[in-house]
C-alpha cells in the first residue's frame, strides 16, 4: 500500500513553518547527526552496495560513505559563512543593500541507483544546511541502500523535517503530484523529463542532474601508458555506471592502434585473465541493463573483451572499433563497460563531431598541446571538463558540478548546493537622511527637464546616466573619509536642479 504523500508533505510543511529550520543551531545539530550516521553505520552502508550492485569495498568506501563524510564535514566548517548575509555597494549613500540566503520550504531529492548514498544524501546535505525540510526518496533499483536510509534516517535526524520515502515508479509519480518548493533530480534524461514537466504544474525550481554521452579525445602527444590507465580506470570504475564516465573516444587510427595494445595490458594487470572473477568490477544492476548493454556489443567488432553472462549481471570490459556514428552505441547513453572509438584525423574532426551532438556532462581532453585544449575549451560547451584526466573535476568542491542542455540543469557540490537550495532575497535598507532625500527628491513629480537632466543623461537621446549617479558614485567614496556630507551639502545648495 502506498503511502499517503499528500500527509508527508503537509508535516514536512508544517515543521518547515514552524520555523525550526531556520536555526543555524539546529542546522549544524543535525549535520553533525548525519556525520554520526555514517560514521557509526559505515559497514552496513559498505555490505548494501555490495548487495545492490556488488561494489568494491574500496570504490564503496571512497565513492560513497568517505564522500558523504567529507561533505558534510566540509559544510559545518562553512556553514556559518555561507548562511551570513552578503552586503553589496548601494547605489545612494548611506543605504544598505544585502543579499539574504533564505531556504525554498519543503525539497524534494530523489536519488540514483548507481552511487545510492552519495547521489542520493550529497543533495540533502545542501537542502538541510539552507534551512529547508526534506523529503528523500531513494532509488528503488539500489533496494539495500535505499532501505537502510529508510532505517537509519529517522534514528539520527528530526523525523518531522527530514523523511524518507521509498517506491518505484507509481509511488514516484504519486509523489511528483504533491506540491514542493524545490525539487532536485538526479538520473536518466527521460525521467528528468518527467521530472521538469511535474514540476511545472506549481512552477517549482528544479535541478536535474543527468547524463549523456561524454567524449574523450586523445591525441599523439601523450603518454598512452598514463592515459590508458586515467581512461580506463573511468570507464570501469562501478563497471562503467557513472554519468560522467568517458562514453566514447575520439582518436586517429594510429593512436587507436597504441591505446588497444596498452589496454590489454592494463586490463590483465588489474583484473587477470578471468575479470569476471575479480572483486574489483562491480556488477550490472539489472537484467534489463545487461540486455540493453549486450546490444550494443552487435554495433561494432571487440577488440578486447565483448563476454557476458546475464545470471552474474557481467559485462565484459570491452572496446569496440569499426563503429559508426550513428549506431545504437553511439546514439545512446552507454553506462556500462563498453567503450566505442570512433576515428577522426584531429581535434577540428573531433570538435566538429562533437558539437553535432547534444551538449554532453563531461568533456576529456588528453592533449599536451595547449592550443589545442583552448580550442575545445572555447568552441565546446559541456557540463564540465578535465583535461588530460577523466572524473576528477567532480572532487572538487569549490567547483560546481551539472550539466548542460540535455545533460541537466542547475548545479551543486560544495557551497553551491547550499546555494541552489536558497533563495538569494535581496533586501534594500533606505536611509531616512535628510541631504540624501533632498538629492532624491528629483525622481518624485511633478516632473520637469531639469530633474531628467539630474537624473538621466540627455547624452544619446537619454541612455546613460546623468548627474545624479556621479554624484552618488562621489560620494560612496567621500562618505568613507568623512567629508561626504559636507561635499553633498554644498553641491544640493548650490546645483538649482528644482
């Protein structure tokens, strides 16, 4: 039976009104309660990855429960910075102009099965820290994961501000027709469809995070024994299943020839000659990707790997050359171990293959030809990119993370998840000084030239601005030093601008 979501957005509503939130106090109370749920259920989280998706106890550690840690570790030492009010220049003297961070209300995060925890909590932690209630709704294709959030969540957090709701699709879609101030998605394009056309019913804001296919270009003037290690341990990391994980490479015929030989190496080295009994390849989450991913195997010939085993959820790592660009491989969205190469002469091919596609999340660029990585910086537009490296642009919390066009909207990770979860309130605080009303009053009628002619500039049939605004910019800068009311004294009484 479902669960009355009309009743879990009214109490996340109610206790967002009560005000509670709004408390930094209590704000960085509850983060410090997250930081004990995941330090004191680390192994639990570490055997429900192993359950969902068969995750490496490393890439468990380091991709999920360390990376939650450290976000909200990083938060609490900022937060009282972030929440502050900012004061910018005021166009009058002696007014206050600020900029107030204030929460959305009740936000809605709804997580993805490939990283369960950190997709899932990364964004709650920026939505509690702004003061908003939230409610979380887990994946349902990650069902250990998301059941022990369910668990733990309601022992560690305020259980009126913060809830948890599970479900597949029908419960999803019964959720998505309750009202929310924000609602934040992240997962496949087709649902993130969904997702904005529900939000449109009550205009809420909306961030989705996406995916698409994120392509790799590799020239000759690189180390191919480095590069073949960077790429490949992107595409196999979770066994393909990350969003910005290189989709496809974009290499010469000749440097497709090195990167092979280089690849078998490295595959054997890490995962042996029987990878699939390796415990560090995750497996496919369901039967259902096993099949989309199997064929894609028919749209080109594999030069290393192209083995599978639906029972085990196995894809076998794998390359494929002699693909064309529009073949299903290359037309969807790979998630998964199978890296296509598509030949191109140079980076003005590649750019121009590019660019005739959708916008993609991520952008690798192996080149040590600086002229080269501005060309691609400044001719492609991409979520984000790292050059000569793949994944690592995402671990950096002083920048943001998003996509583009089809590949998402809105951004997060560090500060700018707080600020994508508040609302920037700019406030204004007049002065009620009587020289800097007289210099004022000219805006109010009855209307005549010469007030225009203080307050707008008859330069270009009136653009730009007129007295008035180098009288104020002036003064800023007088006020400062004291001498501003006396210069403004004497430039009222003497200009007859009534």
């Amino acid at each position: 039976m479902s669960p009355n979501f009309k009743k879990v957005v009214e109490r996340s509503r109610s206790a967002f009104n009560s005000g509670r939130t709004l408390s930094l106090e209590f704000r960085k109370q509850q983060m410090k309660q997250l930081l004990k749920l995941y330090e004191e259920n680390q192994q639990d989280f570490i055997e429900a990855l192993k359950s969902d998706v068969r995750k490496p106890k490393m890439e468990a550690f380091v991709f999920e429960v360390n990376a939650v840690k450290s976000d909200v570790t990083y938060i609490l030492r900022r937060l009282d910075k972030w929440a502050a009010p900012d004061q910018v220049p005021s166009q009058i003297p002696l007014d206050k102009s600020l900029i107030l961070k204030e929460p959305y209300g009740v936000a809605l995060v709804i997580g993805a099965w490939n990283f369960p925890l950190q997709l899932t909590m990364v964004p709650v932690h920026g939505a509690l820290a702004a003061g908003n209630t939230v409610i979380i709704k887990p994946s349902e294709t990650a069902p250990a994961t998301a059941s022990l959030i369910a668990k733990l969540v309601p022992h560690y957090l305020d259980k009126e501000c913060y809830q948890v709701v599970c479900g597949g699709v029908s419960e999803t879609t019964a959720l998505l027709q309750q009202r929310f101030d924000y609602i934040f998605y992240t997962g496949s394009t087709h649902v993130g469809r969904i997702v904005r056309e529900a939000s449109n019913k009550y205009l809420t804001p909306t961030t989705l995070e996406m995916g698409g296919k994120s392509p790799c270009y590799i020239d000759n003037t690189i180390n191919m024994d480095l590069v073949a290690r960077r790429i490949l341990w992107g595409k196999m990391t979770n066994l393909g299943q990350i969003c910005v994980a290189p989709d496809y490479l974009l290499c010469s015929k000749a440097v497709q020839g090195v990167f092979i030989a280089k690849a078998r190496e490295v595959l054997l080295e890490w995962y042996g000659k029987e990878p699939q009994k390796s415990p560090d390849l995750s497996r496919i989450v369901t039967d259902r990707h096993v099949d989309r991913l199997v064929s894609y195997l028919e749209c080109g010939k594999a030069v290393i790997g192209g083995r599978f085993e639906k029972a085990d959820r196995w894809v076998e790592p794998t390359v494929l050359v002699n693909v064309t660009a529009d073949s299903k491989v290359m037309t969807e969205e790979i998630f998964g171990p199978i890296l296509p190469i598509i030949n191109v002469e140079n980076h003005v091919e590649a750019i121009e293959f590019i660019k005739r596609r959708e916008k993609p999340l991520a952008l690798y660029i192996f080149t040590q030809e600086e002229e080269v990585q501005q060309t691609f910086l400044k001719q492609v537009s991409a979520g984000g990119v790292t050059i000569n490296d793949v994944l690592l642009h995402i671990g950096n919390n002083t920048m943001p993370f998003g996509g583009v066009g089809e590949s998402g909207m809105g951004m997060y990770h560090g500060k700018y998840t707080f600020d994508t979860f508040s609302h920037h309130k700019s406030c204004l605080v007049r002065t009620y000084n009587s020289l800097i009303e007289k210099g004022t009053r000219n805006r109010f009628p009855p209307y005549t030239e010469k007030k225009m002619k203080f307050m707008v500039s008859q330069k270009d049939q009136g653009d730009g601005p007129g007295i008035f605004h180098y009288l104020c910019k002036l003064m800023e800068q007088l006020f400062t030093m004291g001498f501003g009311a006396i210069i403004l004294y004497l430039v009222l009484k003497y200009t007859d601008a009534y």
